[in-house]
C-alpha cells in the first residue's frame, strides 16, 4: 500500500517544508485579507482524529463568522441538511461562510497550514481526511478502516468529487486507498490534486 513508516516520514517533512516556503506569500496575503474583512482570529483550530483514533488540532484558515459553531444547529434544522451517516454538515450557500472564506474555500486555500500538521507529524501528505469525533463516534465497521492509516491532507476523493461525493463513496475510495494504493500513485493522487483544486469542484 504505502512506503516505510521512515520513508513516509522524510517525505513528508520534506515535501511539506517546501511546500510552505513555496505557498507563504499565499498565506500571507489569505492571512491579510481575513483579518481585513472580518473579526476573529486567521487561523481555526479544531479537534480532529488521527490513525489508531489519536486527537490532534488541525490549522485550517478561518472562513466563517466567528460564531458559526452556535448557528449550525439552527442552520441543519431549517434546511433539513443535518448530516448522518458519519459525514459533516455540508450546505451549498453557506451564509457562516465569510465572502473571503468562499474564495479561500473554492480554491482550497484554506486547507494550506494543515502542512504545518504534515510537518509536526499528525497528519501525512496522501491519506483519508481527518474526521471530527462527532463523525468518528458514527462509523460502522467499515468506515472505521479509514483510521488504520495516517490521515492527509489530500486523497482519491480529494480529487474525485470531494463534497459532492456522498459519505459511502468517500469511504469506498478510502478503503480502495488503503488496500491498493502504492508508492507511485501517491505521487500522482498529489499530482491530481493540483487541477483538482483549480476546478474547484465539490469545494464548498
């Protein structure tokens, strides 16, 4: 499936290293830009669950109004949106959503300091997308196969459909991930990721 423990590792911080020193003008200007159009702090920081269900905080760049947590029940109940099956309450027009944060949400900018976790070692490059407890605390069986790997920060479902994909269809390209993946595919997956992110297609 995947390369060395050790192997992974050094990849990893390399890749994520340069990869920060290459997107910092990004997240200086996304940095400017929140802090220009909206009050709060740039980055959020929110629990998420790692392989062998270990808790870290993954950096995300804020894109919603500061009190988005405290809307979102009223929001699930009014549009009927609450997710089940394990998967995060997703919205189309989601107006805790900053008009800065749908530019950085379309392009996936905001997902950029989570290679700062790479570096730190909660998360990898490829890899299922860490999941809140709340999802975890859902999964059946087979789902729970997500965390026998590292989490990443890109996967197949990154660049197959992300959000419009439904929550079996994840599950089924992560389980494929684990069980057939190799070293050279993960280097296209992040190659994918690319084009992928400029369509912007399922990013919301």
């Amino acid at each position: 499936m995947n390369a060395g423990p050790a192997v992974r590792r050094v990849v990893d911080v390399v890749g994520a290293g340069f990869g920060m020193l290459f997107i910092f003008p990004v997240l200086l200007g996304a940095a400017i830009a929140i802090k220009a159009t909206s009050r709060g702090p740039v980055l959020f920081r929110q629990e998420r669950i790692g392989k062998n269900g270990r808790r870290f905080h993954m950096l995300k760049l804020r894109t919603m109004r500061t009190d988005a947590e405290a809307l979102k029940t009223t929001l699930a109940q009014a549009h009927g949106a609450q997710a089940t099956g394990g998967l995060r309450f997703k919205m189309k027009r989601d107006p805790r959503i900053t008009r800065v944060g749908a530019v950085l949400r379309k392009l996936s900018i905001d997902e950029l300091p989570q290679l700062w976790n790479v570096v730190r070692g909660d998360m990898t490059l490829v890899g299922p997308r860490p999941a809140i407890w709340r999802e975890v605390s859902l999964y059946d069986p087979r789902a729970l196969r997500r965390l026998e790997v590292p989490q990443g920060l890109t996967c197949l479902w990154q660049i197959g459909g992300r959000s419009d994909l439904t929550f079996d269809e994840q599950v089924s390209l992560d389980i494929e991930y684990i069980d057939r993946v190799k070293p050279l595919d993960e280097l296209k997956i992040v190659a994918r990721t690319v084009p992928a992110v400029i369509k912007g297609k399922g990013a919301y």
